[in-house]
C-alpha cells in the first residue's frame, strides 16, 4: 500500500525537471498539430490528454520551481542586488524596456508616414511620448543626488505626459472603433501577441501591488507608465481576437468601444492623479521651505 502511495505521489507530483521537459514538449506537439491540421486524429487526442496531465502537473510544480530559481537569483550577486536594491531594479527596468519602445516608435512612425496613415501615426506618437518618459525616468534615476521635491517634480512631469499618451491612444481607438481598424496577426502569432500582452499587464499589476507602500515617485512613475503600455496591450489583443475568430461586425465595434473607452479612461485617471498627489506633495515642500 505504501509502495502504492509512493508511486501516485509521483505521477501526480513528479519532479521539476521530467515535469517542464513535459510540458515544452507536448505545447510543441500541440503546436505541430494545430499547423498540419491534424487535430482529429487519434495521435492528436492522446496529445491533448497528455497536455492536459503535463499542464496540471506543472502547475503543481510552480511553487517549487519558483522556490528554486529564487534561490539562484538570490545566491548570485547580480541577482541578489536586483531582488534587494530598488535603485537598480528601477534602472534595470528602463534599460530594458527603453529601447523596445524606441522600437516600435521608430517602427511606426516609419510605417505611418509611408503607408500616410493617421492609424500608424497615432501609435507612434503613443509610443514617442512613452520612450520621452522613459528616457526622463531613467535620467533620474542615474542621477543619485535628486532630492524628494525634484522627484515629485520629474511624477507631474510624468503625468502631464500621460495626458499626452492618452490623446494619442485616443486617436488609436478611435481609428479602431468608427473605421474599423485593429490589429490583426498572421497564423500563430496571435498567440504569441496574447502572451505578450498578458505577460505586460500582469507584470504593471504585480509591480503596482507589489510596490504599493513604497512612496518612491520615480518608481511610482515608472509603474504608471507600464500600467499604461499594458492596458494598451491588452485592448490591441482584443481587437486582433476579433479580427481572427469574430464574424460580427456590430459585436466587434461595441466591444472595442467599451474597452478602448474604459483604457482611456483609467489613463486618463491615472494622470490626473500622479498630477494632483505631485501637487499636493510639493505644496508640502513649499511650505517647509524658507521664505
């Protein structure tokens, strides 16, 4: 009976590693399946039990694979600076994700003013404005000597900024909504847009709880701003979600209306609160400061 025992705790619970070399095998048979076509063949449906087992599996493994690489990360040096200075998480993070907004603002501009599209040129703008942010964020950030006010400063900066981001983002649904414009990719690469998107918005969620009680204005800019790009993300999901799989027009319209209407909405708020928090802030400092 123990031997028994043993053997069930091990299918159910086996370990890390047959675990997640399971799991990125049957998501690249599934993919396999999916591009030839051959999702009712009998293979495909021992794939699909297989996938599920295998997914299960790893997810009861996630607390121990996460337990293990936060180990790693903490014994090495790098690693252990990251998870323990915010200074350098925080300049990490612009490093990281300043030249891929340069990317794509570069990358649209390019193809608003060759294809002379308003619909590319608003997304350009969007991401201009992101990268200005981004690019100010990381200037003080590498700039030690900052004191509080001048970061409260550098957060309504940032928020007026937003206001901006928003006009343009604006102009984006609004191509969406009334011309019928959305993002639409090719074969699987819908997939891999849906990951994307969800990894960016997670990610502006976590970072925004997570950091809740840490009154540092740079990275409370930093978190709004990537709240915004994720927001962005998931309402361009949507709309190629409903380019690939919906056959409603009307369906289609109204709810890119309401999401892109409720992601201008909330970034618009965001804005008007770093604006008025930063205000408030520094109607402190002035009445400390001396006459």
């Amino acid at each position: 009976m123990e031997r028994i025992k043993k053997i069930l705790r091990r299918i159910i619970k086996p370990n890390i590693l047959p675990s997640v070399l399971l799991t990125i095998f049957c998501t690249a048979a599934l993919g396999f399946i999916f591009i030839s076509g051959r999702q009712e063949t009998i293979p495909a449906y021992v794939i699909y039990t297989l996938t599920t087992y295998s997914y299960t599996v790893f997810g009861l493994n996630v607390p121990k694979i996460k337990n293990k690489i936060k180990a790693a990360v903490y014994k090495n040096k790098l690693g252990n600076r990251y998870m323990t200075d915010i200074s350098f998480k925080m300049k990490i993070s612009l490093y990281g994700s300043l030249p891929i907004n340069l990317f794509y603002a570069a990358f649209k501009l390019i193809a608003g003013i060759y294809y002379a599209s308003f619909w590319f040129g608003a997304e350009a703008v969007f991401y201009i404005i992101l990268s200005m942010v981004r690019l100010m964020l990381l200037r003080n950030v590498r700039n030690d000597t900052l004191n509080r006010k001048q970061e409260y400063q550098t957060y309504r900066f940032c928020g007026v900024l937003l206001f901006a981001m928003n006009a343009a983002l604006t102009g984006v649904v609004f191509q969406m909504v009334h011309q019928g414009r959305g993002y639409e990719y090719p074969g699987l690469l819908i997939y891999a847009a849906a990951i994307y998107a969800f990894f960016c918005f997670t990610l502006a969620i976590v970072n925004t709880v997570k950091y809740r009680n840490l009154h540092n204005p740079i990275m409370s800019a930093i978190k709004a701003t990537s709240l915004a790009r994720g927001l962005l993300a998931m309402f361009a999901l949507q709309t190629a979600m409903f380019a690939s799989f919906n056959d409603d027009p009307r369906l289609e319209q109204l709810m890119n209306r309401i999401t892109g209407g409720c992601v201008c909405f909330f970034i618009f708020v965001i804005a008007v609160f770093m604006v008025v928090r930063a205000n408030k802030n520094l109607k402190k400092y002035d009445e400390k400061s001396p006459n």
